[in-house]
C-alpha cells in the first residue's frame, strides 16, 4: 500500500495462497499473484522491490526472501 501512497500507478505484491483473498480486497490497482518461484520474478516488471514488513519466520517466507534478493541482484 506504501507504493500506491507515493504515487504509484499499480504495484505487484507477491504473497502465499492463503493471503491472495484477503489481500485482494486492498486496492483495486494492486496486482497480486501467488509467489512460485524465481523465473515468475524475471518475467514481471518492476523498478523497485519491497520486502516485509508482514513476511513471516517460515521456509517458504525464508525461500521468498532469498529468491528475490537474488532476483534483485
């Protein structure tokens, strides 16, 4: 919701399945997919990336973290 507040046009907000319901009710302008792997962060268009606050202490919020940030790289 910090991107739409500073002016974005749309964002993307990658999450778990169990959180895409809730989650969609947000904002119209947000883009929100479940997060899969790697190669779905290469073929989405992004100038910045924001992480957490949010992101649980779990292997699989764990594993999203780290594939971003190598993404990211």
């Amino acid at each position: 919701m910090s991107a739409m507040r500073a002016g974005a046009d749309y964002a993307y907000l990658f999450t778990r399945p169990e959180k895409l319901q809730a989650i969609s009710s947000m904002s119209p302008d947000l883009i929100i997919q479940e997060f899969k792997d790697a190669e779905q962060l290469l073929h989405t268009p992004f100038t910045s990336i924001v992480l957490g606050p949010g992101l649980d202490r779990n292997e699989q919020s764990k594993y999203m973290f780290e594939t971003t940030l190598e993404v990211a790289k």
